[in-house]
C-alpha cells in the first residue's frame, strides 16, 4: 500500500516522516518530489574496484549549470533530507526528468525504515544535458511495512550510510565482507 498526499501529511504531522526543507507545493497526490542538491560527484578512477575504496571528487553545480555526459556516472544528492521511521521509502526518477534521458539511480532505490539523511543519487543520461541547483529530480513514495521492525536503519552498528551529509556518497561496497 503507498501512502497518499494526506496520509503523508500525517505522517509528517507525527514525526514517522521527516523533509526538510519541506514545501507543500512539492507534495502530489501519492508521492513527495525532490530536488537536485547543489553538489555533484565523480570517482577518480576510471576503473572501479568493488574491493577497495574508491573515492570520489566533490564539485558544486554552478549557477548556469552543468552538461553531464552518456558514458559516465555521477553522484548527486538531494536537497532534502528526510527521515521515515515507520514506512519503506522508495525514490523513483519524476517523468519529466526520464524524458530528458537522465536515470537518477542504478539500482539504489528503496531505502530502509529508519533512513535518516539526503539521498545519494547514481546518475547517467542518454544524452548531454544540462543539469541545475534546486531542479526537480525524483519523488518519494512511501510504502506501508506489515509487521514489526526488529531493527531500524540508523540504529544499526553497520549502516554504511548513516552520516549525515549534503553531498554524494561514494559506494561503500569495500566494507563487506566477500
């Protein structure tokens, strides 16, 4: 079950949802959007390593924007930060940016009850496109959990992602164990 614009509201009103900044043209009939935060990122290695640490260099978007290109993968965060402490949240790329080629995550898109922090997007595009600060980017859909949660994402000790941030998290795949 995904929850509505007024269920949402009352989530919000309770505390089980946070967004900040949150304004309520932004919230649509079933899903809340998001936007492109002010920072992007790229790895420094061409080739990546799922065993080691790769790491990434920060850049800001400037005012008249950024092309970003097919053929390489960037990181993007989202302005807001949110918190959902008692629904499974799942970012979904809005249709609008689809239909200018650009997919907003790779396979990253459902986050944990208990996720607390800005969204690291996985960005690549079809085509060159120009991209800005604060451009709507995705939409939060907030899904119902049946049962009870043993442990919530930010009360984990291995959490690799529970840093607050308002930049782009490079992959934290080097921590597991394989």
């Amino acid at each position: 079950m995904i929850l509505s614009d007024k269920r949402i509201l009352e989530e919000i009103d309770n505390g089980s949802i946070v967004i900040e900044p949150f304004d309520r043209k932004c919230l649509g009939t079933n899903s809340y959007d998001v936007h492109l935060g002010k920072y992007l990122a790229t790895y420094k290695d061409a080739v990546l390593d799922a065993k080691k640490h790769n790491e990434i260099e920060h850049f800001e978007i400037p005012a008249d924007g950024f092309v970003l290109e097919p053929g390489k993968l960037y990181l993007g965060v989202t302005l807001e930060y949110t918190e959902t402490h008692g629904h499974v949240p799942f970012l979904e790329g809005k249709s609008s940016t689809g239909r200018l080629g650009i997919d907003i995550h790779a396979t990253a898109g459902k986050g944990d009850v208990g996720f607390c922090n800005t969204w690291t997007l996985e960005i690549s595009v079809a085509q060159p496109v120009r991209v800005y600060t604060g451009m709507p980017i995705g939409q939060l859909i907030y899904f119902v959990v049946e049962g009870e949660i043993e442990t919530l994402y930010n009360s984990k000790g291995n959490a690799k992602y529970n840093n607050k941030t308002i930049r782009p998290v490079e992959s934290m795949m080097w921590k597991n164990a394989f």
